[in-house]
C-alpha cells in the first residue's frame, strides 16, 4: 500500500508553497550548542537565567550546570567560564 505523497491522488495540487528566497544555508539539531561548544549559564538581563547550550554534553554537565543555577538563584554566583557576556564583545563573523 502506497503512503505519503506516493498515494496522492493523480493531479493532487501541492498544499505548500515554495519560497520566494533562497537558503544559503540550513541547520538542525535536537542538541543546541554554542559557538565555542561551551554552555551559556548565566543572567542574560534581570529576572532571565539561561542555562542552554550543552550540546551532547547535557546529561554530563546537569549536575554542575544545577549547582550554578542555584547559586545565582540564591544571589551567591558562582565564578565560571560559561556567562553569556562572553559573546557580548566577539565580532558577528566570528560566532558564524
């Protein structure tokens, strides 16, 4: 038995229309990462913590990625590597 479009009716009309620009270029992940493979952990402005970015490495780095976030949460921030300032002076060409 045929499926998909296989089984479309002869002379089916498309239900989608094509774009009117063209992709210079497409990603997908299920895992988001960052430019440096690192994670972003920290304050992006008042009352928003991210904690995003781990890549495959999420399951790995849960335990201490928690400890930091509670740290903040609790107003004693932790020093680390990961805050999100870090890309707040590279220039646009070198995060693509």
């Amino acid at each position: 038995m045929a499926t998909g479009l296989a089984a479309a009716p002869a002379g089916a009309a498309p239900t989608w229309v094509a774009p009117a620009f063209t992709l210079a270029e497409v990603t997908v992940g299920h895992r988001p990462g960052t430019p440096d493979n690192a994670p972003i952990l920290g304050v992006l402005r008042p009352g928003v913590l991210v904690a995003a970015g781990h890549h495959r490495n999420g399951v790995l780095l849960a335990p201490v990625t928690a400890d930091l976030v509670v740290s903040e949460l609790a107003g004693e921030p932790a020093e680390h590597a990961f805050g999100p300032e870090r890309f707040a002076a590279a220039p646009a060409e070198a995060l693509s």
